[in-house]
C-alpha cells in the first residue's frame, strides 16, 4: 500500500531550503553593509555635496546663489590661482627631483651590511616623518630666522653666507626654504619605501651579474633598478600627490600667510583662504574639484610615461 507525500511537509523543506540560498546570498552584503552605508554618509555623499557646491557663489553655509560653471571659468583668470599653481608646481618638481635620488641613495647605502649602526641611522632619518608637519614647520621657523638661525650660522661659515639673510621674508628665498624643509621631513619616509624593496631583491641575480661581468654601475641599471621600479614608480606617484598638497608647511612658516608676493601661496592654501577666511565655499570647491582633476592628470601621465600601464597590460 503506498502513502501520499505530506504536501506540507515538502513545501516547508522547500521554504526553508529557498530562505537558506538566499541567506548565503545575502550574508556577504549583510556583512559588509556598516561599511557601506559609512562610506556612502562619509564618503559619497560629501564629494556630490562639494561637486554640487562648485556651482554656487556663496558667502556663508546659508547663503548661496547657482551660477553654473561661472566659479571655474573665473579660476582660469585668477590672478592668484595661477601663482598658487605656479609655485605649487615648482614645489612639487624640486621635492621630487631631490627627495627620491636623496632617499634611493641612502636606503642603498643603509642596506649595506657593513655599515655599523645601521638600523639606528635608519631610525633617525626616518624619524622626523614622525612628529608632523606643524612641529617641523615651527622648528624650521626658528632655523631660518635671520644672524641667530642655525642654518644662516651653518652657511655663514662654510660657503659665507650672508647672517643677515632672511628666509621667509625674501620672496626669491621662500620657496627654497620650503623645499628645503620638506626635503628633512619627508625624504626618510621614502627610504623607508626603497629599502623594503632594496631587501626584497635576490642576491643571486647580483651574483649572475658579477660573474657576467657587471661593475657596480651595471648592476644598478641592469639589476637594481628593473628590481625596485613598481617602488619608485609607487614613491614618485605619492610624492607628486603629497606635493600638490602642501599646506601646512608654508603656513606655520610663514606666519598664517601666503608670504611676501604671495611667494608661498599654494593651491590648498589659496582653497583655505578662498574657504573659510573669505567665506566662499562654492569658489573654494571649485578650486578643490580643479586640484583633483589636476592631480589625477598628472598621476595618469606619470604612469604612462613610466610604463606602469604597460606591465599591468603585460
């Protein structure tokens, strides 16, 4: 005698089995949902709001009037947004063109066995990175200051420079000053950088060189730099990046000012001062969208010129 399936039995295994797969399913993004909604509040929603706030004049939170692209075709006849650019650009180029060989040169010499002490050396070039901008920038103030700065001392008895020189207050010296700074400040942090991938070479293409013949300069070319190239490629990109992001630097230096002649005027600050001292936060976002964009250009042709996109390709 045969019996009849339970209908309802079988519909609750196949509820339960459906509520199961579809449990999995959702599981992940379950999971993953305090983020995203995190990242959509803190994230998303502010870059809309600045891009959408680009598009108004405004002279307060409150008070704020459309006016399209006017905001972006006024920056590109701004007088002082062009010396921002301008001296944010010279920035970036002499903070590059010195900080990476500087650092590339002494993460090769500190990863030298033979060198004594060389973890402590690693330790005190890379050690000011860790006490920030702000005390660097008031420690550096002191160090220019003209007949008793350390550095006018320094210079005066090696190459006779002139006690009286003053740093922050020549316009032609400002710029110097601050390179000059963030190269203290910052080529440690890229050594860091380079000796990890200094240590991450295999000694045995060194030793294939060597016996092919290779001189030192050889095997630098050949070896060293094909082996650490994602690196620098790495440390130059975020370099140029920090660069255009200078602000606190020249503002503790200078004194909460662009500078005399606007000699230290960078595009952050020029956003700062538009922003929050002339009350303009639709001009100020205009400015910041206009960096982005500049920023992410030239990030874009570095990796090109480099060949980084070649070897994702490849």
């Amino acid at each position: 005698m045969t019996t009849r399936p339970n209908s309802s039995s079988s519909t609750h295994s196949l509820h339960s089995s459906r509520g199961y797969h579809l449990q999995q399913k959702m599981a992940p993004y379950l999971f993953i949902s305090p983020f995203l909604l995190l990242f959509a509040v803190f994230g998303v929603w502010p870059i809309v709001k600045s891009l959408v706030l680009s598009m108004y004049a405004t002279s307060g939170p409150k008070d704020s009037v459309f006016v399209g692209t006017q905001n972006y075709r006024y920056l590109l006849a701004d007088a002082d947004f062009h010396t921002a650019v301008k001296n944010t650009v010279v920035f970036a180029f002499w903070s590059v063109v010195l900080q990476l060989p500087l650092a590339l040169g002494l993460a090769m010499l500190l990863s030298r066995r033979w060198v004594r002490g060389r973890n402590l050396f690693r330790l005190a070039v890379f050690s000011p990175y860790l006490v920030g901008q702000v005390f660097v920038g008031v420690l550096f103030s002191v160090l220019f200051i003209p007949q008793y700065g350390l550095l006018n001392q320094g210079l005066h008895a090696t190459v006779g420079l002139p006690l009286d020189t003053k740093w922050l207050a020549d316009p032609a010296l400002v710029m110097p000053a601050l390179v000059l700074t963030a190269l203290w400040l910052y080529t440690g942090l890229h050594m860091i950088y380079l000796l990890a991938a200094l240590q991450a070479v295999e000694r045995e293409l060194y030793e294939a060189a060597q016996v092919d013949g290779a001189n030192a300069t050889q095997q630098f070319w050949a070896v060293t730099v094909p082996a650490i190239r994602p690196t620098l490629i790495y440390v130059l990109i975020m370099s140029t990046i920090g660069s255009f992001q200078l602000f606190e630097l020249p503002y503790i230096m200078l004194n909460n000012t662009p500078g005399p002649n606007n000699s230290g005027l960078t595009i952050v600050m020029y956003l700062y001062q538009t922003g929050f001292v002339t009350g303009d936060l639709g001009y100020a976002s205009a400015v910041g969208w206009t960096l982005a964009l500049g920023v992410l250009l030239i990030s874009l042709v570095q990796l090109r010129l480099t060949g980084a996109w070649k070897a994702r390709e490849a």
